[in-house]
C-alpha cells in the first residue's frame, strides 16, 4: 500500500512567516510608493517573484535605493552598517530581521565591546553569517569544519553558530575549541525550530523508501535537510516544486517521505503532495497508457521561442548544424549563432552523435526549421555568473568597450554593464578614454536581467585589494619591530610616516630625546628613517611610532661620552637670569652659571652669549642622581693678569703703600 508522510515543522518557520508578514504590510499600507529588499527577503523564488509582481524590487545595498524608499530587512538581518548608511540616505527601514538572528548580533557585539574573539560557525557567504560579522566590526572567525577550526590560533573565544547549522557540527566544533583553546565562551544558537526540523527529517527518512525534500535552490536550510536525509535514506531528491518530482521513482515505491525547508510555502508543499497522490491513484494500465501518450505528444509538441532545448547533431557543417529535436521539426543553429575563437570551425568542435543544447530563437526560420542559437544560451550562463558574483560578492574580468555620457560600457564574456565615471578609479578622473580597451576586475553593483542592464565597479575591486594589503601589512607587523619609513608629512604635534603602505604617527616628543618645537627642525619630506613600532591599535588602524629609541638615552651612557675636567662644544639653547644652558647633544644640557661666563663680573649674559651660539666650555661637576650638569666657559679662557676684583683693589692698595712709606721716612 502506497503512503505518504510528511515530516512535523515542515514550511515557514517563525521567522520567515513574520518576514513576509511585515512584507505584506508594508505593500497594503504604501501604495505607489518605492520598496525594496536588500536579497532576497526568503530563499524561495516562487515567493520573491510573487512580491516584485507587487512592486517589490530586490536591492543589494541601500546605495540602490533612491532617498525616502521603504527598504524590508529580510529575516537573515543585515549588518550594523547598513542601518547607518540607510539612515544617511533618508531610507525608511521595516526591519524583519529573525528574533533569532537579532539576539546573535547583539551577542557577538557585546562580547566584542569586551574584547573577545568572536568564532561564528557557519557559511562565510550565507547572508545571515555576513549580518551577524557585521555587527563585531567584520572581525569575526568564520569556520564551516573541523579542519578551518585547527586554523584559528586565538584564545579568549566566544563561539556562535548560524541558525540553520547541524547541530552535530556545532558540537564537534565547539568540543574542539574548549579541549584545546583558553577561556572559551560557547553559545548554541541554532534556532529551535531548525532543530526540530532536522530531527523530524531524520526520523521519517528512517522510515521511508524515497525522500523529497522541498525548498529553494538557494536555501542553505533546505539543503542541510537534504543532507540529513541521504545519510539516513540514500533515495532522496531535493526539489524546488512539483515540477521537478522524481515520479517515476516515486512510482516504484511505497513510503514516501516529505520534509520542506523553512522558505518554503505551504502551498507548494500541498501541490507536491497532490501531485503524488495522483500518480498513485493511477493503475498501471493507464500509467502506460499516459506514457504513450506523452510521447506522442511530445513528437508533436513545436517548443516555444525561448524555450532551452536538448537535441542529437545530426549534421554538421562549417555553415550550421543541423539538430534532431525529437519533433516534427528538425533545429538549425547557423555559425553566427555559435561561440568560435580564432580559426575554429563548426567541424572542429562538434560531429553527428554529439548531444547538444541551445535555445529556441524562432519556431520557423522560413524554410521550415527551428531557429536555434548555442551563444544566447550562454548569455544566460553568463547572466547566471554575473548574478552569482553579485550574491557572493565576487569578482569578473569585464574589457572596456566604449565611452558614454557619465562612464563606460564594459563586457563581461556577452553582458554588457555600465561603470559610472566615479566607479572607474579610487582617484579623481575627469575623462575616461584611458581605459577603453582595458581589462579590469570588476565588482557587480546592480543586476536588472529582464532590462539586460547591470553596474559594475572597478573602484570596489581596487577598495578591497588596499584593504587587504593594508591587513597584510598589520598582521606582519609587531610592537617592536623596528622598520624603514618614508615622512610625508608634518603637523604641529609631529610627523606621519609611511611605513609600507600605511602611516603611523612620529609624535614629536618621540624623534628626538632633546626637546623641538616643531617636527621640521629634525626632519625633512621624503626622509628615509628607521622607526621602531610603539603601539598598534587596530580597531582605530592607529600605529605610533618611535625614533629617539633607535638611540641610547643619553643619562644612560653619559659614563661613556663624558668626564668631569673635559671640555667640550655645545650649542646655547635658553638663557637665564642666573646662567645658561647647553646643549651637548639631544637630551643632555649643562648650565653654565652667571659666574663662570667669563673671568670679569658679568649682570647681564645676553650681552656676552646668545641662544643658538656655539660655545666651549669645561664640565665641573656630573650630578647623575639629580640629572645635572655644571659647566664653566671661563675656564677655557685665559685669566686676565688682574681680575676685577683685583683692578678695583689696586689704587686702595698703593695709596696705602704711599702713606706707610712715607710714615717710615719720618
């Protein structure tokens, strides 16, 4: 007796089914006027065709949305940014971000606020695991094995798991990082509802001849119950909707088994259903007897313009090649219609017997033949390539054809795209001609198939490289180190130094152990100079650097350079009322006091030395506990054979001399 049995918590979860809600909503409440979502708000095509028929358009950021739209915040949540950029442009959000996904981002952003490393298990490309990294700065470690795991070197974890994980995975993950890693911190953040989804899967594939599994191409959920189900029953088929059953295979068993991912709506889960109930209803007779007829109707059957077709060579030449349809009419596709590289010819590539496919270009090209073309058929992989890259955020190497009003058209393979003019470059650029004829990596900003339009970006392409250079450059750098470095410019508080595609901060208190007034007076633009790495600051991308360390502070080896009775040469930097000070080198000054200026009595010293003055003068005395040195500069001088003490004191002197020789005489 033939059974079908569908799995428990099959169809929308919470979240998606709230999703859409809101999405509903949003429509009946703002007729006429602009709405988006940024991706898809579920992974489900059936569902996203049906809402841009009412006006909903899908956007991949909110650069996309004209000022005061409505953009919908799917289910998988978007990053932290985005709300910032939205609320820049005016753009109205309707966030229908997961209850589930909300809480992880505000996990991992409070424990990166606490200076925790954050491990997320999960896809790195899956739109729900980017939203949650977006909210721990993009800082986060994204695992999706055991083997990726081993890789992180980090203690100090704090571990979360993309909601429609296996929980099976997680556990080994997260095993793995409390056995061999220090203060780890793990949360089980799968949703519920995935897994008692999961467990449901597997209970009825384990009881069941033949699975389907029911979701979008694109669901990362539906694809994990397809997994969970082949381990347990190896008769299992993944299908979007009805039109892909297996039925012959359905046929031919008995229990029948039934999961839906939670993107799938409950009326396409009915129609499969439906749809298999029927062919059990049929006998065998009669299913003959329909197969019959099925092929009949199929030799008769023209397919229709645009339709993709498979067909037997059954001729070729370097003109055409003629194709066997299995209809009544025979397929043409002519050379032009076929993708050929320098010499090639249709007879290189292809002979009777080979099994091709093409789309229908017309059902009669006037001599009674199907029109078919192979190269529009590939637009279509191209197209398909083009959207892949947009939904990863990948790259494709697109030539500049032409310049037009604002930009460029580029190709990638036969799509053409457009680069805006300030898209071209991360520098300024006025014309454009440059570039025609060049091949350039490009990023996919924007993809309209059904107007054949796309929008492409050399400048994210040129953005992201820096960016990984720039990380390059911090993640082989040390505190410590010390490194070659190029001054390019100066401020009143020091100089920025570049070293090897980033700068760091000279502060001026750091480039000499003597005290400056300004950068310059040590420096020059365009120096060559080996700094030494302070401190790194990698939240704010602040580097400070060092240059006064590099050199011994003075005091520390003064022993070595200076004795007390040396004389020595040194620079006069500040004058006082009670002396000067000399600087002997940066970092070392010695005071010469009022009354070792000069042998005379000196009141005024400005009127003897001045400030930048080169002067000789003898050390006295080394006060390395209280950091001080005394110099005189009288003492490299000759004495005067009187001093003035001595000039004052002799006319005193003699006249008393006078009086006692003249007493004497008496």
């Amino acid at each position: 007796m033939k059974e079908i049995k569908l799995a428990k918590h099959s169809g929308f979860c919470f979240g998606v089914r709230e999703a859409l809600k809101k999405a509903e909503e949003t429509i009946d409440q703002n007729q006429g006027k602009k709405i988006y979502t940024c991706g898809p708000i579920i992974h489900n095509k059936t569902v996203t065709d049906e809402l841009e028929e009412k006006g909903v358009s899908i956007i991949s950021c909110p650069d996309d949305a004209e000022s005061g739209a409505i953009v919908i915040i799917r289910s998988h949540g978007e990053p932290e940014k985005f709300y910032q950029e939205a609320k820049a442009r005016e753009i109205k959000i309707v966030d229908a971000t997961c209850p589930f996904v909300k809480r992880i981002q505000q996990l991992v952003k409070d424990a990166k606020e606490q200076g925790r490393n954050i491990v997320v298990v999960g896809d790195k490309n899956h739109p729900e695991v980017i939203g949650i990294n977006g909210w721990c700065d993009n800082e986060a470690y994204i695992v999706l094995n055991l083997d990726e795991a081993k890789k992180i070197k980090a203690d100090h974890l704090f571990i979360v798991a993309q909601t429609t994980l296996t929980n099976d995975l997680f556990q080994e993950i997260a095993e793995y990082f409390k056995k061999e890693k220090k203060d780890v911190i793990v949360h089980n953040t799968i949703c519920s509802a995935t897994a008692e989804r999961q467990k449901s899967c597997m209970e009825t594939a384990i009881d069941s001849d033949l699975m389907v599994i029911i979701g979008g191409s694109d669901s990362s959920n539906s694809k994990k119950l397809y997994e969970i189900s082949k381990k347990y029953c190896e008769n299992t088929y993944f299908v979007e909707n009805k039109e892909y059953l297996p039925l012959k295979e359905v046929e031919k068993c008995n229990k029948i088994g039934i999961a839906a991912g939670a993107s799938t709506p409950e009326r396409i889960i009915k129609e499969v259903i439906a749809t298999m109930s029927e062919l059990f209803t049929e006998s065998k007779e009669e299913n003959l007897m329909h197969g019959l007829m099925e092929e009949i109707e199929k030799s008769l059957r023209l397919p229709r313009s645009g339709e993709i077709v498979n067909g037997e060579v059954i001729q070729v030449s370097n003109r055409e090649i003629v194709v066997n349809l299995g209809c009544k009419k025979d397929g043409i596709i002519p050379r032009d219609e076929l993708t050929l590289e320098g010499d090639q010819e249709l007879t290189d590539l292809f002979k009777e017997g080979d099994e091709i496919q093409a789309k229908v270009l017309k059902t009669d090209d006037g001599d009674g033949n199907i029109l078919l073309s192979k190269k529009k058929l590939e637009v279509n992989e191209h197209w398909d390539e083009i959207n892949n890259a947009l939904e990863n955020k990948s790259f494709v190497n697109a030539k500049i054809v032409k310049e037009v009003k604002g930009g460029v058209i580029a190709v990638y393979k036969e799509v053409s795209g457009f680069i805006p003019l300030s898209q071209l470059s991360d520098k300024f650029i006025e014309k454009a001609d440059e570039f025609v004829g060049k091949t350039l990596p490009v990023k996919v900003t924007r993809v309209d198939q059904k107007r054949n339009k796309a929008v492409f970006s050399h400048k994210a392409y040129l953005t992201e490289e820096r960016q990984k250079k720039v990380q390059e450059i911090w993640d082989s750098l040390n505190i410590g180190d010390v490194v070659e470095g190029t001054v390019m410019r100066f401020t009143e508080y020091g100089a920025f130094v570049d070293i090897g595609g980033i700068d760091g901060l000279l502060h001026i208190s750091e480039i000499s152990w003597g005290k400056l007034k300004h950068p310059q007076e040590a420096l020059k633009i365009g120096e060559k100079v080996q700094v030494k790495i302070l401190s790194m600051n990698t939240e704010k991308g602040k580097i400070s650097l060092g240059l006064k360390q590099n050199r011994p502070e003075p005091w520390s080896v003064i022993d070595e350079k200076y004795q007390v009775g040396q004389i020595i040469s040194g620079k006069v930097v500040q004058i006082k009322d009670y002396g000067a000070f000399v600087e002997l080198e940066p970092g070392l000054d010695g005071l010469v006091h009022i009354s070792e200026i000069a042998y005379k009595r000196v009141t005024n010293i400005a009127e003897e030395i001045s400030v930048g003055q080169e002067v000789t003068a003898k050390i006295l005395e080394i006060d390395k506990e209280r950091k001080r040195i005394s110099l005189s500069i009288k003492e490299t001088l000759e004495p005067p054979l009187f001093s003035e003490e001595e000039k004052e004191e002799a006319p005193a002197a003699a006249e008393e001399a006078a009086v006692e020789e003249t007493t004497d005489a008496e």
